[in-house]
C-alpha cells in the first residue's frame, strides 16, 4: 500500500498542469516511464524464469518454441506395474538451413506433437502411452516469423519416412502476455493434417505465477480433437516447479484428463514427482520420475511406474 501511494505521489507531482489546474497534453513523465520500465522488467522476469525451466527440461514447449538450432538424443528406460519394462531412444533435430538467412529449419523427429497422447505431452515421456513408435521419422521444413500483432507463425510441411509416405501439414501460432507483475500467459495452437490420418487440432493454454527466485506455479489447459476420433480430449495439468542449484530442478505435477464420447467425464489422474540433474558439462542430464496413476481403463486401480532417462541436448541456448 505504501508503495502505491509513492507511486501515485510521484506520478501526481511529475504531472504538468495547466492553470485551471487540468492535466496537459505531453509526453509521458519520467515517473510514468520509470514505472512502466519497472513493470515490464518485473514481467519479464517471470517470462524469463518460465522459459528457462522449460529449456532446463528439455520439454515440447522448448522444442517448438526456441529458435536456435539443437539436436536432443533421449534415453528413456519406463518400468510400469504388471508391465514390460519399456526402453526406447528418441531423436529431435532442428538445424538452420545454410543460405536462407535463417528463416528455415529442417526438422527430424521421433515423437510430433500430434502423434503422442495428452498424457504423454504433459509429461514429456512419449511413447509409454501410445503415439509414434520409436523407429518412426518424421522430416520436415519449418519456416518462422513474426507477425504485426505479435504472434509466432510457424507453417511446416513434412514427410513420415517409412512406407507408404504419409505427408502432412502444420501451422503453430503462440504469443506470451503479461499479466501483471508475477503472471504471464501463453496461448499455443497447433493445426494439423496427415494424408492417411487426416485432420486435427491441439489447443493449449498456459498461465505462469512466478512465486520466488525459485519457485514457479503453471497451470495448463489442453484440448484435442481430431476427425479421426472425432471426440475432444480436454486436460488440466498443475505444476510446481523447485530451483534447488545450478543444474538441478525439480517439479510435481498434478493432471487430470478426460474424453467427450460418449460424454465429457475424466479417464485418468496423475501424480508425479520429477527430478532432472545436469550430470556431464552442459549437455548430458539425468531425469528420474516416479509416477502413481488411477486410469478408468485400469479400473481405477493405482498403477505405479518409474522413468529412468539419460538427455543429451546440443546447442540448447
């Protein structure tokens, strides 16, 4: 409160007036400009901070959303009650075309955004849940830009390398807000279509509430709906993110998802704890997460599982 009233006696005191004692016509005050900088440091800080974990992670976000090039060899060993244990790389590749002056990047993928489940985007683990198979390749061209109001646009146009070819089509659009001085929101659509698979569309929406130096509180809403299932798939994820030291992070997730057909009703709850370590120089890192589910095709027993993963990420930053 203390702060306010400065700010308003500032603000007041280095207003030029007229005689009639009426605010006059001019620039912004240096008050006003000193606020204004203040507020737009303190919102991107928390840009900032949201980026970074994200790029920490490793995760889809970062993937789609940084526009340096990078290749990401993941390792991932998945234990599962009852289950086969699952062991399987991936492969992520974005590399700046020579002679396009940066506008366009050749793409290699594993495991496309619209080919993994929603619990398997929200936890970054594709594959344990369905989606591509780990042989599977996807290659692709990616142009970026900017437009006037703002917006990420990103068309891409690509192949499924095995036989028969399947060629698809993507346009991504995002763009971060600020919404005060401790939140921002980022909106992220994702259009698709496969020649075999046909089309789709991933919906999400992410707030970020920046609580200290070292905690970070986001929630995300996603929502699914391809013409070949032609039902939407809706999901709610909350997550806590923990700094603890220079390379080491930890976050616990809560997610719920659900599924419209026959009607809307919740198919599977999760809780996770996850721990990422920065184990060799700046590129290899150690993940361990374990995991309780109860799932509606399980009976809603709880299942338990545990992910191993060993990340080598170049070029990251």
């Amino acid at each position: 409160m203390k702060r306010r009233i400065v700010s308003c006696l500032l603000i007041m005191l280095a207003m030029p007036v007229t005689a009639a004692g009426v605010e006059a016509a001019s620039e912004p005050s240096w008050a006003l400009e000193a606020l204004d900088y203040t507020h737009d440091y303190v919102s991107q800080s928390v840009e900032d901070l949201a980026t970074s974990i994200d790029r920490f992670f490793a995760n889809e976000k970062n993937y789609h959303y940084t526009n340096q090039s990078f290749v990401q060899i993941r390792l991932d060993g998945y234990w599962r009650d009852e289950q086969t244990p699952e062991y399987t790389p991936r492969l992520r590749a974005k590399v700046h075309l020579p002679g396009t002056e940066r506008r366009f990047k050749l793409m290699l993928e594993t495991d496309p955004q619209e080919r993994q489940s929603p619990q398997d985007l929200s936890q970054n683990t594709a594959g344990t849940t369905g989606g591509a198979g780990a042989t599977d390749y996807f290659l692709s061209l990616l142009k970026e830009r900017v437009s006037a109001t703002g917006w990420e646009v990103r068309p891409n146009i690509g192949v499924e390398l095995k036989l028969p070819l399947e060629a698809f089509v993507r346009l991504r659009l995002y763009k971060s807000y600020s919404l005060g001085e401790k939140w921002t929101m980022r909106p992220d659509q994702n259009f698709y279509w496969y020649t075999g698979r046909g089309a789709g569309s991933d919906s999400y929406l992410e707030f970020n509430y920046r609580l200290s130096d070292d905690y970070l509180l986001r929630t995300g809403s996603f929502l699914r709906w391809t013409d070949r299932t032609d039902y939407f798939e809706p999901s709610q994820n909350i997550i806590f993110f923990h700094y603890i030291q220079p390379g080491v992070q930890m976050y616990y997730q809560v997610g719920m998802f659900g599924r419209t057909q026959p009607t809307l009703h919740v198919i599977q709850y999760l809780f996770t704890i996850n721990y990422r370590q920065l184990i060799y120089k700046d590129w290899l890192f150690l993940e361990m997460r374990p995991q309780l589910s109860y799932a509606e095709a399980e009976d809603w027993k709880p299942m338990r599982s545990f992910l191993l993963r060993f990340d080598l990420v170049f070029g990251r930053t």
